[in-house]
C-alpha cells in the first residue's frame, strides 16, 4: 500500500494495464467512452475541446479515446472505441436522460443505442453516474466503470495502482468489519465533541475494489478502494462544512436528517439546506458509510480522496446501487434523488476533527480510526 513517490505518466501503457486490470484479457468486447456536457451537442466535431472549464472531458477524450484509437483497442483486443455525449445531471447520481450525441452530432438513445451495444461502458464526467449506471448495466448486461471528476493527480496515482492488491487490502478490512452491530463516530468542532451512530445490525460489509472481471453485469467505481455499509438506522449530531467559512450541525434521528444548526458562517445556506429537508424528507436519508482503504495522494476530488486510508464518509440520498432500500422514486422530485457523499479527511475538513470511530461488534466496542489515522486494529488487518 506503499506509492513510490515518482510521478508516473498515463501513457497508453498504463491505460492498458489499467484496463485489462480492471475488465480481464479481452475477448472481443465492443466499448465506448461517454462524457456528460452543458450542452450534450458540443461533442460534435469535439468543439468541447475548445472550453477550458471542461478538462474532466477532455481526460475522457485524450485519455480514453484517443487511446483507444491508437492501438488500446487492439491491445485489449476489444473493438468500438467510440465516444457519446449525454446532458450533465446537475447532481451526484441522479438518473440520466436518455438523449445522447455521436462525434457526427447524430441524436441517439441511450436505452436503445448505446446500452443494448457496448459490453463495455467508460463513463468520464463531472457528475457521478454509478447509481443509475449500476441499474442500466442489470437490465442490459454490460460492465463499466465511472470515473467522475477525474484530474491529473488522479491518473498518476488512484488509477495506476494494482487493483488485484487494492482488493485485497479491501478484503481484509472487509472481513475486519463485517457483521459490525453499529459504528459511533466522534466529531470536535469549536471544542465541543458530537457523535453519530450508525446501526449496520450484524450486515456483512461491502467493498468497492476496482475489479469487475467477465461473467457478471457490473460498474466499477475509479479510483477504488473502500469498504462500505449501508445503514440501517442512525442517530445523534455530525457536522457539515457547507463551505470555507460555513459549519452546520446535522440532527439526525430515525435514520434521517431532519434538520441543521449554524455552528458559523453564512446562515442562509442553513436556511436553505432546512428548507430542501422540510419539502422532502428524503434528501436526508442517510445512505451510506464509507472507510478508505488505500494509501493515496490528497486529490482534491472526492472520488478520490474518499478511498484514501483513514478517512471516513457519510453519504445521503438514494442507497439502491449499493443494495439499499432507497430508490429515486421514494424522493418527491427527480433532482433530489442523488447520493451525495460527505468526507470527512484531514485535508478537506481541517476544521472538523475526527477524535475517535468506534466499532461495536460483539459485545465489543473497538476503535478502528483516531484523529484521521487507521487504528493498530485496522492496521494489523493488513499484515
């Protein structure tokens, strides 16, 4: 789990062990590459090229489609290699409109011409596309993988990694977790210390590895390495760091946040946040808890930094990609049914510390993360 300081390169090379990593020796699978934009017509003759706001975009280009039109494919052994644009979501998760576009600007459906064709699907966007493309991938039969928010830092470290050791590692941090009864997570803030408790009831835990070999419909999620729960109830108080200078206290009961607190800064965003609670309860559901289990570079990315080695995060919102119970169709309108995951990281919350995340099991109450460092406990998982 150790990176061996040299910046590497993400060379064609790389794009290819990545690859064959993740999906396994080719056997003549087709794929294609889809971004998402403002405006999905951009894609033709690549004049998204030109908006320098949209570098995420164009890693899905340079990256991945142009590799592939210059030998990937063949070393891979797989064919296609085109590239789609869908509208940008606005929101984590949300579901994704069916209209597409190809590189000659043709109007395309994603339902009937991109799901149904491609056994591989390389999805390169600023919003995450997991949820709704882990639903699509079991009605069609595909396999995939998300790699929202992708930079620079990212495809020299989190994608040039062996995802055969990160599920390893992941495995057994799996194994040290599973059939936890519940998890209480200690947070300081302005000196006052709030804690969260999370009742995973003895289910087992789930990793997000990276590895999504033949034979089975499946979306990996790029940079991998967690493990994962998906709570059955929870309760207490965490905070959230609105932005720079704006910290809430999110109340939380039956398994639900139901309404947040100004700790300081900007109330209006508590105003707001109250107010999106009060006309959809649903937007506070708590879907899910996460640990990182690789030892990775801060990113600046969330897709990222949440897999890093002692950070921990809470997310809310729609669970069913990660064999939850919350649907979109549970959420009063379309735009609410996102999965919004929270980070808690000592890079991206410095002003939120992370005292102590205890583990109850049974009988037992064990501490797996102090001060945003992996306990002896998880560390001696890995030996």
């Amino acid at each position: 789990m150790e990176l061996d300081g040299h910046k590497r390169t993400f060379s064609k090379f790389s794009l290819t062990r990545l690859l064959r990593n993740c999906f396994g020796d080719g056997d003549n699978e087709r794929v294609c590459v889809l971004i998402d934009l403002p405006n999905p017509k951009n894609i033709k003759n690549f004049e998204f090229l030109d908006d320098e706001s949209l570098s995420i975009q164009n890693y899905g280009y340079k990256i991945f489609y142009l590799g592939f039109q210059e030998g990937v494919l063949d070393e891979m052994n797989w064919s296609g290699g085109d590239l789609f644009a869908y509208e940008e979501t606005g929101g984590s998760n949300l579901d994704l409109q069916d209209e597409c576009f190809s590189i000659d600007g043709t109007q395309l459906s994603l339902d009937k011409d991109i799901y149904p064709n491609y056994d591989i699907i390389l999805t390169v966007s600023t919003y995450s596309a997991t949820a709704p493309l882990t639903a699509k991938c079991k009605e069609f039969g595909f396999r995939g993988a998300t790699l929202h928010g992708l930079n620079q830092i990212i495809l020299d470290t989190g994608l040039c990694v062996d995802y055969e050791e990160v599920s390893s590692d992941a495995e057994k941090i799996r194994l040290g977790l599973t059939k936890a009864d519940s998890f209480e997570l200690d947070f300081e803030v302005e000196s006052k210390v709030y804690t969260l408790v999370l009742y995973t009831n003895g289910q087992q835990a789930q990793k997000s590895h990276g590895l999504c070999p033949p034979g089975k419909p499946d979306i990996a999620n790029l940079p991998a390495g967690e493990v994962y729960f998906v709570p059955e109830n929870a309760e207490g108080i965490f905070p959230f760091k609105y932005e720079e200078e704006t910290i809430g206290l999110l109340h939380v009961k039956d398994g639900k946040i139901y309404k947040s607190q100004l700790v300081y800064g900007d109330y209006s965003l508590i105003k707001v946040h109250n107010e999106r609670l009060r006309s959809d309860p649903m937007i506070g559901a708590i879907g899910e808890l996460g640990f990182g289990t690789q030892v990775l570079p801060f990113s600046g990315r969330d897709i990222q930094d949440e897999k890093i080695f002692g950070t921990i995060h809470v997310a809310t919102g729609r669970d069913d990609h990660l064999g939850g119970q919350i649907t979109p169709d549970l959420f009063k309108e379309h735009k609410n049914a996102s999965h919004d995951d929270v980070l808690y990281a000592r890079s991206k919350t410095p002003e939120i510390r992370l005292p102590e995340v205890r583990m109850n099991k049974d009988g037992n109450s064990t501490i797996v993360i102090q001060n945003y460092t992996p306990s002896e406990y998880l560390l001696n998982l890995l030996d």
